[in-house]
C-alpha cells in the first residue's frame, strides 16, 4: 500500500445531504452501477437508519455490487450499527462505517464526558466488528478535537478492531500542512496504527478541500473519501475527479495512484449533475464546460502548434471526444446512439425511439445539435413519475401592464386550464401552474443559463423549492425560455410530491438526523 491510494466515493451519502440532491432509488442504483464499473473501491451507498428508502436503496446496491466494497453509515449506537449490516451483509465485501463527533463542540450534543465517549467507541466499534470484518471508524470533527483525546479514541477504535481510521475535516476548517501532520503524527504515534488504514474527508468550506487530501495522503493516508463534482454539504466535499487526475497528472512528486478509469469520469459527471439537479460550473476543475475550452488568441495559437503548451492532460483522459461532432435533423439513429455512447448513455431500442423523436424535433427548431444540447436533452428521460405535466403554454407580453400565462396542465391523468397574471412571463406561469396545483412551496433557486451559443440556443433552467423541510430540484431544458422554466417548476413539484407521498414521521428520521451526519 506503498503506492496505491483506495478512492471512497460517498456521492451516494454525503453528496446526497446536499439541499435539493435526493436521488430516486433508480437513480441511486445506476450511480452505484456507475461508480463500481469506474474502479471506484469503496462506495458509501447510505444511511441505512435515515428512512426506509435509504435501507432499500443500500441493500440493492450491496447485492447488485461486482467489485467495490459496500458501505453502509451509522451512528454510534447498536441500533444504527444492527440495521447498517442487515443493509450491507449481502455485498461481496461489506462495510460498517460508524463514527461520533469528538470535538469540544460536539461532544455536547450527546452530552458525553471523555470517558463515556470512549467507552461508547469501544462498545460500538466491537459490536460492529462482530458483525462485519470490515470495519471503518470516523471521529467527526477530528480536525477540532484535543490531540490527546482524539489519539486515545483513534487508539479505542484500533484496538476494538476498526480496519480503517478516518479522519475527517467536518467543516472544512483546516489546511494543508495540518492535514499532512496530523496524519503524520496519528501513523507514527498511535498504538497499532502500522495494521490499519488512514483516511482522510475533507470539505471544500474554505476551498481546499482537494489540497488538503493530497496532503493527508503526503502525510500517510492511504484512502481518500470525495464525491462526484464535489459534491455535498454546504461548499462540497473532495472532488473525486481532482484528486483522481491530480495523482495521474503529477505522479512526479505524487508518487501514488488509484485504480479508477479516468476515461469515465465525463459520463458520470454529467449524470450526477443530472439526476442531483445541481449543473457543474463552467470553470469547474476537470469536469467544467470550460475546462479543455480556449478563445485567448495566444492559447489558441499554443493549441494549434502544441496541445501541450496550455493543456496538461488530454481531454480524452477524462473521456471527452477530441472533436465535438455537430448532429443534425439529417442525422440518423445509428448516429444518434454512437454520440450518445460517447457521452456516456447505453441506449435500449425502445428507449432510442423515444429520445429519437425529441432530438428530431429540436434539430427542426436548431441549425445545429451539439454534445451539451444531447446532454441536456438526456434529462428529459430523468422525469420522475410524474403526476402534473404540461401540456400547453401561451404566454402574451407587452411593455405596458401585467404578462398572462394561459396554460393547460394534465394532473393525474385529467386536463385542466387556467390563465393567470404575473410580473413577467416566467412569474405568471408559474402563478398559472399554482393556480391549477396550490402547494405551500417556496422558491429557493431559479436558475437559467444557455447550453450552447446562439439565440437558438436551449436554455437549462434549475428550480429548487423548500416544504416543510423537504427540498426538491428540477431541471429542464428548451429552446424557449419561459417552457423550460415552467417545466423545471412542474419537475421539481413532482419530485416534492413524491418526497411527501414517502417521507412519514413515524420512521423517517433524515431530517432529524441525516444532515447531521457529515462525518
């Protein structure tokens, strides 16, 4: 383990907690799919004691796994601990992570002296060792947490048999050479830490995240937890395509590696924006649109005499095409699905006739598809079932007075029309869809931006709204504006419905318990 470094992926957990991330169990099971088919080698599939759903969707994905181990998160109690195996126990290699906040700060929470705190640790890490041989140990907030005490609970957990150890910076607080040193430091003084794995889980609050799991790795650690796209609580967790081409890239003075296939990292990406609801960034590290992009006119002079002179990796390490083929209303099936392989979707023959049809009729609409209108026309395969469609939309503006949207919506199978009023044309349909389908749903996000270039362009929207608690996001994608913001608004009402329709007090403790979970 000199020079292998074990890739962690807890986009399924930790991403999950993001606000307005909940992924559908489907969509949970193809992501797993994805990540053991990249070489991902652990993946932390979920809360098993958070709700029903997040039980059903771990045990799936721990007896559909082929090569990653299966990890299941819990707290420190035998309950947690009991239904985090009956989750995992069908995985080819399972795992119990179980951690507790070691901090000051959170050390009162439970309320819990020092020693009752250690003793707590024992217990649990022993009881889940009973259970599982694979045993992973988390103290939360270890970055915050008394050198003394957090090297006798590290000690506690190795002893009581935990065969992973991670240290996590919770809330992002620390900075490179600290994360090296107290890696360091915990390898060369700790009681039998030479027959166990560090770990390191870093948050991107103060955007450096990436640096500091490099640097924990530097320092000892041979496992690095991280998301897809960074994604996760608040400004993210460790990008797993930073830190996997940051190790390819400069293996010069990284001397490590991971098994994971960078030529997969694009498909994934793109799939966990989608089914997240959260669009990467334009100049996002690896993954952003702009990332193998040049307009400087000195770039592109270097580009065109040598690749290398502004690009330190191939786009095709990342498992971009080299060249962006432009599909039109003249292009055929078999095009269409050879494009789409190549972004990273499998197509069924049925599923090819419906996406078939759609591409179609935006290439009437286009003078040219291109990769991101794909993409994005993707997404409209990601309805959930869907109680409220639109089926018609009139919108009439005018500088002088209010805009009216008149609009017929197909809610459970029944049309329904209504014309409504609105400071502007996007506020007025949504006003037009409330009207048909009143909710207490408030609008956290509304968010536009144009795929590609030109006044044909479709535009990507994003809408998030909050219930009660429950956060739901929604996309859609159009050549007219004012459709795709009121699809997304329909999307996003529909995955909230089904967030209610399945979330009940009795049972689902995730908001309660889950986002206190960034371990």
């Amino acid at each position: 383990m000199t020079d292998r470094v074990l890739i962690f992926d807890t986009t399924l957990r930790d991403g999950e907690q993001s606000p307005g991330a909940t992924m559908t169990h489907a969509e949970k099971l193809e992501i797993a799919s994805m990540l053991d088919d990249m070489g991902v080698d652990i993946i932390e599939a979920g809360f098993p004691i958070a709700s029903e759903g997040d039980f059903a969707a771990v045990s799936a994905i721990a007896k559909a796994s082929r090569n990653a181990t299966i990890c299941g998160l819990s707290r420190a109690n035998f309950k947690d601990i009991d239904r985090c195996w009956e989750a995992v126990k069908h995985a080819a290699k399972p795992r119990i992570h179980t951690f507790i906040g070691t901090s000051p700060l959170h050390r009162a929470i439970p309320n819990l002296t020092m020693d009752q705190m250690a003793d707590r640790i024992h217990d649990c890490v022993t009881h889940a060792r009973n259970l599982c041989g694979d045993v992973q140990w988390s103290s939360m907030d270890a970055t915050r947490t008394e050198w003394d005490f957090l090297k006798r609970t590290v000690e506690i957990a190795i002893k009581a048999g935990a065969t992973t150890i991670n240290i996590p910076d919770t809330v992002g607080y620390t900075a490179p050479v600290e994360s090296a040193d107290l890696i360091r430091r915990l390898i060369a003084e700790c009681d039998g830490a030479d027959g166990v794995i560090f770990a390191t889980h870093c948050h991107n609050d103060l955007g450096m995240a990436t640096a500091n799991a490099l640097a924990a790795v530097e320092g000892g650690a041979r496992q690095i937890e991280c998301t897809i796209n960074g994604l996760g609580e608040r400004a993210g967790n460790t990008a797993l395509e930073e830190v996997v081409m940051a190790l390819k890239v400069r293996a010069d003075i990284m001397p490590f590696h991971s098994r994971v296939d960078t030529r997969k990292i694009m498909a994934i990406s793109r799939r966990v924006a989608t089914v997240s609801g959260f669009p990467v960034q334009f100049n996002k590290a690896i993954v952003g649109k702009n990332a193998f992009a040049h307009e400087s006119g000195i770039h592109q002079d270097g580009m065109l005499k040598n690749a290398e002179t502004f690009e330190i990796m191939r786009p095709t390490d990342v498992g971009l095409t080299e060249t962006s083929l432009v599909m039109g209303k003249h292009s055929g099936r078999a095009a269409l699905r050879a494009k789409l392989a190549e972004l990273g979707y499998e197509m069924a023959d049925n599923q090819l006739a419906d996406v078939f049809v759609r591409f179609k009729e935006l290439a009437d609409r286009k003078k040219e598809v291109f990769e991101e209108d794909l993409v994005a026309l993707m997404r409209q395969n990601d309805a959930v079932e869907d109680r409220i469609r639109l089926k018609s939309l009139r919108v009439v503006c005018g500088t002088d007075g209010p805009q009216t949207a008149d609009i017929v919506l197909t809610i459970d199978g029944t049309d329904h029309s209504a014309s409504t009023t609105g400071d502007g044309p996007v506020d007025s349909a949504f006003n037009a869809v409330k009207a048909l389908f009143d909710h207490n749903a408030r609008l956290q996000l509304y968010q536009v931006h144009a795929v590609t270039e030109g006044t044909d362009a479709q535009a990507t929207v994003s809408v998030r709204l909050e219930e009660n608690g429950r956060i739901a996001t929604g996309q859609s994608a159009d050549t007219d504006t004012v459709v795709a913001s009121t699809k997304a608004y329909i999307n996003a009402l529909n995955r909230l419905i089904v967030r209610r329709e399945k979330t009940a007090p009795d049972h689902d403790t995730k908001g309660v318990h889950y986002r206190d979970a960034s371990a």
